[in-house]
C-alpha cells in the first residue's frame, strides 16, 4: 500500500521557514524587476521553433501495448475477489503503484521532460484505434465543452486518491472498468479525439504538462527539437481552460495542507470525515481559482477593452509550470520510494505468490537519499516552478498590454508570491 505522500516534518527544514519565505519571496521579486527592464518585447508568443534534424518517432505500437497491459493489470484486481484466489496478506497489488505513481505521477513528469509520450501509451486511445471506435469526429464539441468535463474528472480521481473510503485495489479496479466504458461510450458517439480531449482529463492533464518540454511531433509522428516552454503559450484557449489548471494547482495543494497541523487548526477539525475533506477539497481549489480570478481582474485595468474573463483565459498556461512544481516537489518522495515497490509488484501483480521475473521479494530502501537532498530538491522545485511562471506571464502581459505590462502584473507577482509561500509551508508540515 502506498503509506506517504512527503517525508519529515518541521524539524527536517534545513534552514528556518521565515528565511525561506522571504528568500524566496525576494527571488520572485528581483526577477519580476530585472525582466520589467530587460524583457521589453516577447519572445515566446510566436509558439514553438523546430530545429534541427528530426529524430525516429518513438515505437508506437510497443507503448500502447504497455499502456493496454497495463490497465488490464489493473481491472484484473476485481477478478481475484470474484475467482476465490488467496492473495498474500504481506505482498501488495500492482494496482496502487501502477495508478498513483506510474500512471499519475511518472508518466506526466516524464513528459515534461521528452513530449506527450502519453498519446501513445494511453491505453484507452489503443483500444479505440485497435477495434475501430470513433472514427466520425463531432469537432464542434472541444469549442463547446472545452476543459470542463475534463476538471471534474481530475477532481473526481483526486477525490478517489485522498478522500474515498476505499481505494483498495479491487476499487481501483472497478473504478478503472467504469472509466473505461465511459470513455469508449463518449468515443463511439462523439469521436476518438474529440473525446479524449473533452472527457480524458488525463489526455487534457499530459498534453498540458507536456507542453513544457522542448521535444514535439512532427506530423509523420519524429521527434524535433521545438525549445523549452514554446509550446506553452500556443496552448489552444479552450473553455475551462484556466479552471482545469487552476484544480491541478489546487488538488495538490489541498494534498498537502490536509496533511499538516495547521491545516487542521485552520479547518476546525471538519475534515475528518468524507463530506467535510470533500467540501474542503473543492474549498481550496475555489480560493485558488478566485485569487487566480482577482490578479486577473486586476491586470484586466491596464488594457482597454480587456475582461477579467478573457485574462484568465490568456494567462492560464503561467499556472501550468507551477502546478508541476507543486506535483513534483510534494510527491518527490512517493516516487522515490513508494515507486520502488513496482519492482516487487510487476514479478507478482495480483499477490497470488509468483515470482515472474525474480523481483517479487523486493524491498522499499529508504536509505537512498537523505532528508536534507530531500529538502533542497523539493524547495528547489517550488522556488523554479514559480520563476518560469512569472516569467511566461511577463511574456504573455508584454504581448497584450504593451506599455501596461509590468503594472498589469503587480496582482499577478503577488498571487506567485502568495503560491510559492504555500508551497514552502506545506512543506514545511
């Protein structure tokens, strides 16, 4: 079972939080003034630029195999219960690591790093390709939906991470089945990509993610090399865009904070049952987005003819390095460690006592890595996540506002201020 989203406490901080606070806070600052004078025009609005020479495109049917054999893995936990098979008490499923860590966690990272390898692996996507469902594409749907199915089923799975009574295997099971034929329906009515855009949140979640690395696609499917963050502000402006980034900024920071002491102080102890955390999952998320909302309306006054609204939607894609920043800083030692039990579990997926590929007595070594690397990386993480934010948003306010520019983001250098001092005291337990 996956027993830990962080590591440490308090204690463990390896210098005071005020001073890290105020460091960081100073960091944002200094950046915000030296790009006020040194970056007068933009330079990432005219989207991605490929160079070089294009490399192989990545082995497509192999992915989608692995991505298929993988939610099979998964579905089969509800077979053991049902065929009466007696599982080993000491040994976990492939399921917790497979769905919390690989596929949630290793798969996005990932593609921040070597491009939306997720369209490939995407077992849904193979099994619609394979049998020939939806071929007939209602486009229409992504400029009328937008996000928004898309951000309820990211807070849907977030609230069967963290507050569903019972996420044991043979629930992910079930949860996996039912999604599946949810999404082979949508396919079949409304079209392959159309649904996967629309009703995959986790298609929506990676293609975002991704939009980080310097790595795209060329239409033949080759890799080329397209620059860091370039494709980040072409991100098409679909409805929903800003709330989805918004809950993926917002789910982990409730993540978080639910785990600490203050948190609880805060909630008046109402989250300790599935309705309260419920309601405070989509709080902070809600807080998140009406801060979001304000800077917003804030920068809106130094244009003529701007909307809170249209802003939102123009600066959405600011929050994206920040919400892997936080994602990737809070869970750094789930994969870390808690990642390490695939190699157990891949020999014995469903704890019936196999051994496949020697593996399955494999143990979690948590003496890899110390507390203090542990904590360098982690607010290394948070401090760097929110820099390309003010950056990217520097750049988009450049383009928009002109002139207006630097005071258009004054609200917006505050909410980056006000996140990354969440995220360090989040850390900080």
């Amino acid at each position: 079972m996956i027993i830990a989203h962080g590591i440490g406490g308090r204690s463990d901080l390896p210098i005071p939080l005020a001073a890290l606070l105020i460091g960081a806070g100073a960091v944002l600052v200094i950046t915000f003034v030296a790009l006020a004078v040194l970056w007068t025009r933009p330079r990432f609005q005219d989207g991605p630029r490929y160079e070089g020479s294009a490399a192989p495109a990545p082995p497509r049917m192999l992915l989608a195999g692995i991505g298929f054999l993988s939610l099979v893995l998964v579905i089969g936990q509800v077979l053991i219960p049902i065929s009466g098979a007696d599982t080993d008490p000491s040994r976990a499923t492939i399921a917790p690591v497979m769905v919390w860590v690989v596929f949630w966690l290793v798969v996005p990272f990932l593609g921040a790093l070597i491009g939306n390898w997720y369209t490939d692996l995407n077992p849904w996507r193979a099994i619609a390709t394979w049998f020939g469902i939806g071929r007939a594409e209602r486009i229409g749907l992504t400029a009328t939906f937008g996000l928004w199915p898309a951000t309820f089923v990211l807070i849907a799975f977030v609230w069967l991470e963290l507050i569903a009574p019972d996420s044991a295997p043979v629930t992910l099971g079930i949860a996996a089945s039912i999604y599946t034929v949810f999404l082979i329906v949508e396919m079949a009515v409304v079209g392959r990509e159309t649904g996967l855009a629309v009703f995959d949140g986790f298609t929506a979640y990676n293609r975002l993610i991704s939009s980080i690395s310097p790595l795209g696609r060329r239409g033949d499917g080759r890799l080329v090399w397209r620059g860091w963050l370039r494709s980040l502000p072409a991100v098409p402006e679909w409805p929903g865009l800003w709330v989805f980034v918004v809950a993926m900024v917002g789910t982990v920071s409730y993540d978080g904070a639910s785990e600490t002491d203050w948190f609880e102080s805060l909630t008046g102890g109402i989250d300790r049952g599935i309705g309260g955390r419920t309601l405070l999952l989509v709080s902070v998320v809600a807080v998140i987005g009406l801060a979001y909302y304000a800077a917003c309306a804030v920068a809106a006054r130094a244009g003529d003819g701007w909307t809170a609204a249209r802003v939102t939607q123009r600066f959405a894609h600011t929050l994206v390095p920040i919400a892997l920043a936080y994602a990737a800083s809070h869970y750094f030692t789930l994969i870390l460690f808690e990642g390490q039990q695939l190699f157990a579990t891949i020999s014995d997926p469903f704890a019936l006592g196999w051994d496949i590929f020697g593996t399955a007595d494999w143990r979690i070594s948590y003496f890899i890595i110390t507390s203090t690397p542990i904590w360098v990386t982690q607010v290394s993480i948070i401090v760097v996540g929110h820099l390309v934010g003010v950056v990217l948003a520097h750049d988009r306010a450049v383009h928009d506002f002109g002139p207006g520019a630097v005071r258009s983001q004054y609200a917006m250098l505050g909410l980056m201020v006000a996140l990354t001092s969440l995220g360090l005291l989040i850390l900080s337990g």
